[in-house]
C-alpha cells in the first residue's frame, strides 16, 4: 500500500525533529544588545538557549551562553546565534576600516590579544590589523596597564615620570591626517595629553622644524595655548593638522598652527606618553585607543569616528544631541 502523501510529510517532520529542525527547535534564534553600545563590553543576548555565538560565521570558543559579552577584537565582524540549523540575523558595528581612508597607526589597549604584559605593566601593543607596533624593553619605563580604567574597558595608564612606548612608523601618515585619542587627560594633575613630535618641546600634529617628523603623545602644557586645554575627565580628541592653519570638528579642540607641515613618512620613530629625546615631557593619565587617519575627513567619516569612540569608551553623552552617529543602532551596518 503507497502512503498518502499527508503520511509522507508527517515522516518527514518526525525525521527531522518538530519544525523540521534536528535540535527540535521550532524556531530562529533572535539577537540583540542587551546592554552597552554594541561594542566592547556590551552584553548580547538571544532568545534561544543552547546555541553558539559566531564571529563572522566562525564559532568563538566557549561562547555558548544565551548572553556573551562582546570583544574588542571581534569589533566589526557580523555577530551571530547558530541553534542547530538555524541562525539569527547578524549584528555588526561600525568600526573605522569600513571607511575609504588609510589607517597607518591604530593601537587598543583594550585589545587583551594584542597587548603583551610584563606583569600588569605594558611590555608591547601591537597594531590593530598588523599596523606598527609599540614596544618598552626597560621595566621601570613600561606604562601600567590598568582594567576598566576607562568606560569600564583596560586602558594604559602611564606615570606621568618615564613612562613610554616606541614604534616605527611602517607606513607614512601623508597631510592632510588626523590623529585621535581615547583619554582622560587630567590623572594625577598633570595637565593634558598633547601629540609632539619627539625631541622637542612644542610643535603639535604635521610639524617639521629642522629635523625628521617623529612624534609623541605626552602630558605638559606648552604647544597649545590655554583655549585648547580640556575640561576635565574623560575625551575623545581629535588633532587635525592640514597646514599652517587647522580647524577640528566638535569631537575635540580647535587649534590654529602657525608652521608647515608635510606629514610624517615611513621609518620615523613615533612614542607614545614621552616626548623622546626632551624627556621632561611625560604623560600621566589614561589612554584606551589611538588611530591616526591619512587625507581628508569628509564629514560622514568624521562622525562615524566620533561616534565609534564615543560609544565604545563610554562618552556618547559629550556627543551632541543632533549628532547622527550617536546611538548603538546608528552605528550598526546590519
């Protein structure tokens, strides 16, 4: 006797388990962010127990849970929920390769496979995406690292006496560029973090006065007259040199330079929180993340900055209230 094809998709449903799925689940996981701001430290849930969360379609180890909490470094892959057959819709944030400018010097201290500890002091930070890195061979000189020092993610922090990090430009920053930093500029009283370049005591992003263009980011107060200085606490900077005169966008300061610059080409030193061979120039203070960007920023790209920073290092409420990029789900691609 031939079986009634209603007997045939009863079969083939048991076969499969209920809703034709071998885990019998009936359903397609959901995704969301249920805290934070979609990237490092946010936690995101789904509605399904018993699955795996995936990073751009690869299983991140010991991700099983019904909630996980975001990495720095799977920022800006598509996030994902795999329940058997079944996968949720991605989640995927901004980061700032998905923009058209060259990147030449990106580091993250929040990036725990990336930083290389001497104890729970910075030894070496390697670049995001094989970008230069950074490196202190001398102990005593090796900036601490400290966790959830700044919006609740690990941050270097810098004494403020000799602490520094070195690298060697690979490939050149070319003007118009900018530079920006996640910080808190005001630890310990030493006034803020300004970007020289090393061996002198004054000159900000793009100078060259008589001599290779090597820069630093370290604490001290001349450089930049007294408008430019922060209020204190927590900021996101952002210093754009494009001649001998330059304006930045609301995400930081204005400063107005007053000699040419020609950007810095590959093979320069460049250190970070010491201003190298003047060295009564020192950082103390708090820094989660520094990039610089090559050419100019349209005004799209430059939002998308301020908002990936903002968001990430927990300073979304310094954005203004009509900024475009100000929300977790304004920063999302999908």
């Amino acid at each position: 006797m031939f079986a009634q094809p209603w007997q045939l998709s009863l079969r083939l449903d048991s076969s499969l388990g209920m809703g034709g799925d071998q885990d019998g689940s009936a359903y397609t996981p959901v995704i969301n962010v249920q805290s934070g701001s979609g990237y490092a430290g946010s936690v995101y849930a789904a509605s399904l127990a018993g699955g795996q969360w995936h990073a751009d379609g690869v299983a991140i180890a010991g991700a099983t849970g019904q909630t996980w909490a975001m990495l720095s470094r799977y920022e800006g892959q598509a996030i994902t929920y795999r329940k058997g057959r079944k996968t949720s819709a991605p989640i995927e944030m901004w980061v700032p390769t998905d923009t058209v400018q060259t990147i030449p010097m990106w580091v993250d201290f929040s990036r725990s496979d990336l930083v290389t500890l001497n104890g729970s002091a910075i030894s070496a930070v390697a670049g995001v995406g094989g970008r230069m890195s950074f490196a202190q061979t001398v102990g005593a000189r090796q900036p601490a690292l400290l966790a959830g020092g700044l919006g609740g993610l690990a941050c270097a922090n810098p004494d403020g006496s000799d602490d520094c990090l070195v690298g060697n430009l690979a490939s050149a920053i070319v003007t118009p560029c900018s530079i920006w930093t996640a910080l808190d500029a005001y630890i310990s009283g030493r006034g803020d973090a300004n970007i020289y370049r090393q061996g002198v005591s004054s000159g900000a992003v793009g100078y060259r006065v008589s001599g290779g263009p090597n820069w630093a980011i370290y604490g001290g107060s001349g450089g930049f007259n007294s408008t430019d200085a922060y209020t204190a606490g927590p900021a996101i900077r952002m210093d754009y040199y494009n001649g001998p005169s330059s304006a930045i966008g609301r995400a930081g300061i204005i400063y107005s330079g007053g000699a040419a610059g020609t950007g810095v080409a590959a093979g320069n030193d460049f250190g970070l929180f010491s201003n190298g061979a003047n060295g009564a120039m020192n950082a103390a203070l708090r820094c989660g993340e520094i990039l610089a960007v090559s050419g100019a920023l349209s005004t799209a790209a430059r939002q998308r900055l301020e908002g990936y920073l903002h968001l990430k290092w927990g300073m979304a409420a310094q954005l203004a209230a009509d900024h475009p990029y100000r929300t977790p789900q304004s920063m999302r691609l999908q």
